[in-house]
C-alpha cells in the first residue's frame, strides 16, 4: 500500500477503535492515523503470531487486523496512563 493508503486505513482503523475504547472525545485526526498505523503493524505481529496472515492491502480482513491491533494499542496505553 501506498503512503496516502496507510493514512486513510489508519484514520479509519484508529477512529473506529478509539469509539471502541472510549478515547473519540480526547483523540484528534492526527492521533486516529498514529494509532491506526501502529496498531496495525500490532495487529499484523499479533495474527502471523498465531499462524493468520497480516495487514496485506486495503481489504476487509486487513481493517479487521488493525482495528484489533488499534483496540489493543489503546488497551495499553489505557492501563499505563489511565483514562484522561
């Protein structure tokens, strides 16, 4: 994928888990792209962890893959910062 592809799969991602989280109100547009991008490369470890494939294109499985690895991301931050 293309660099333009990553930012709006990862705003898409990161918006999405972030409303999950509970995060929408104090993440921005720049945040949701960070979180999306990072939790995708997270989730893209998690799955070939367990023998599934990762982050391959802009297709359905690979927004499942970084929405999980986006959720987990907040998962995390939310254990070591709280919920501001």
């Amino acid at each position: 994928m293309g660099i333009l592809s990553w930012i709006i799969f990862g705003a898409l991602a990161g918006w999405i888990a972030s409303m999950i989280m509970g995060r929408n109100e104090q993440q921005g547009c720049i945040m949701n792209i960070i979180v999306g991008v990072i939790g995708a490369s997270i989730g893209g470890w998690i799955m070939s962890f367990f023998g599934f494939g990762d982050v391959s294109g802009f297709n359905l499985y690979s927004f499942g893959v970084a929405m999980l690895g986006a959720v987990v991301l907040l998962f995390i931050v939310n254990l070591l910062f709280g919920k501001k």
